[in-house]
C-alpha cells in the first residue's frame, strides 16, 4: 500500500532545464531502463514499464500540450535506475 499522500503539482522550468530532463528521460527509455527524476522537491521513480501517452486539451482561453507517464505502485521499488537531473 502506498503511504504516500496525494498530490497534484506543476514545476516550470527554463527551456535550458526542461531540455535536459528531456535528454536524460529519453536516455532511459532508450535502453529500457526505470529512472528517477525530481519535481517540486520531490524524488519520483518511474519503472521502465510505465505506460507512456501525450495528451493535447484545447479550450477558448488556450490549449495545453502533456507528455504523461502513468504506472502502478509497485511493491518495491526498482533499485538500478537513471536519475534525472534534479530540481536546480
């Protein structure tokens, strides 16, 4: 069970910081490998099975473009994983 509480954040980042975080994810999705990538302060595993979609939401004010990782709460969590560069 996951004794972690729900949370629902957005961290902007400068074009430079977004760029390589995207480098480092696409590295470890690559080689079919989990990762770890820090957002807002905190440490997110993603495991190298996770479900991967892009999502575009269009509205009269804007519209909205995502890059979505979504897996399940594993029992345990993968040791051998690639960080991602951590918040500055």
């Amino acid at each position: 069970m996951n004794s972690k509480p729900n949370r629902d954040v957005e961290k902007v980042y400068s074009v430079k910081q977004f760029v390589a975080k995207l480098r480092r994810l696409a590295d470890a999705l690559e080689a079919n490998k989990p990762f770890v990538i820090q957002v807002a302060g905190e440490r997110i595993y993603v495991p190298r099975d996770a479900i991967i979609s892009i999502e575009h939401e269009r509205a009269e004010d804007g519209e909205e473009l995502e890059f979505q990782l979504k897996w399940n709460i594993p029992e345990q969590e993968e040791p051998d994983v690639v960080d991602v560069e951590a918040d500055a």
